[in-house]
C-alpha cells in the first residue's frame, strides 16, 4: 500500500508513506530525493507524524539540498537560470539550466525520460545478442512507471515493458533484468529451465540482483 502525503501538518515535511509488514518505522531518502517513510499497519498516523518529526533533521541536509541518483551514481541537483533549456553533469552536479524557474521541472523530466528511452534501449539491443542461439526475434521496448514490476513480458505480442524507474539504478542491474525479461520470451514461468537459460546467459546474475538496496526493491523480481 502507498499513498503520497499532501498535507503538512505544522512542520511535518511532506512525506510518501508505505505500509509494509516490517516491525517499527524507518525513514529514507529516495533515489529521487523525496522522503519516503516505511510503517506497519498498527502505526497510527499520529505516531508516523510524530516519528518524522522527530527524526527527519537527520536528513535534512539530503532533503534540503535535492539530488537524483542516475545509473547508481548520486547527483547534487543545481538549478540555473539561463537562454536556453539544458541539462548536464559536472563532476557530482547534475546542472538544470531552464529560461525560468516554472520551466525547470519539466526540463528535468524530460532529461529524464530521454536517458531512460535512450539507454534502456541501447542495453536491450546489447542483451538481445546473448540469445542468438535461441532465434529470438527483437522485441518491442516499452518503457513507462510502474507500481510493482521492474519489467513485464508479454512473449505472445513479443514485447517488454520496462519499468522507467530502473534509470535510477546501477547499470548491472538494469542488464540483469532486461535479461531476465529476455528469457520469459522462452520460458515464460520461472520454471526449472528459466533459471537454467537465466544462469548461463548471466552467470552472475544473483551478484546483479544484491546491487539494489532493499528487500522491498527486491519484491518487485518475483
């Protein structure tokens, strides 16, 4: 469960709550800088509020100085006022350049959105010589968000759909799920003989999978 907090109440700093079986309330930044609080169910809301209170100086200084982490690596975002819309990186900066403020978010999305058409397309196209044995047919790329999937396959129209979220992770683990997508294009269950194809295509392919941070990250592979 998730919902996006709207409201601030008094100095609480808006937040996303996720609802999970977890034992207590633990807090993070996420990979595109926004606060993201993980609670169980019996934490009533003002608990949750007050917790935050309480505890999110601790990464005000991640919140208050917003960064985006692109392919793993962490980026301080700097906003610039300029004659054109732009957006590169320098060292750990990633510099936002729009001709005023209204227009940096979009700039930025689409920064975003291109990287993710961009270099996802060009990873599938590299896996997609891994299975030459096999006579496979290139498949479509869809990219767009989702809720609870890194990718899906859809072996009957010859399509994958990945999940525009992975341009915040590592490139390794972005390999290893379009390989993964891959492989259901003939075996579709994870099946004896998935993991089979799966482990000698990518030997290394549990290394790939501990490259993302947590359990909850991890539920979306099943």
């Amino acid at each position: 469960m998730s919902e996006k907090r709207k409201d601030i109440v008094h100095d609480i700093p808006d937040y996303t709550l996720r609802i999970t079986k977890q034992k207590g309330i633990r807090m993070r930044v996420s990979a595109n800088g926004q606060l993201v609080v993980h609670a169980n169910p019996f934490c009533s809301q003002e608990i949750i509020d007050k917790y935050v209170l309480t505890h999110y100086h601790e990464m005000y200084f991640q919140l208050k100085q917003p960064s985006v982490r692109l392919f793993g690596k962490s980026f301080q975002i700097r906003k610039v006022i300029g004659n054109t819309n732009h957006v590169s990186t320098c060292d750990n900066e990633l510099i936002v350049q729009a001709r005023d403020e209204r227009s940096m978010e979009k700039v930025f999305e689409q920064f975003l959105k291109s990287n993710a058409q961009d270099v996802l397309n060009d990873i599938s196209q590299m896996i997609f010589f891994r299975f030459q044995s096999f006579s496979l047919k290139m498949p479509k790329i869809s990219i767009r968000k989702m809720k609870s999937s890194w990718g899906v396959c859809h072996p009957d129209k010859n399509e994958i759909t990945l999940n525009f979220e992975l341009i915040h992770y590592p490139i390794e683990f972005i390999e290893y799920v379009i390989c993964h997508e891959f492989v259901h294009l003939i075996e579709p269950s994870h099946s004896t003989r998935f993991y089979t194809i799966l482990s000698e295509l990518m030997p290394d392919y549990k290394r790939r999978i501990d490259l993302i941070e947590t359990s909850n990250e991890k539920q979306y592979l099943m």
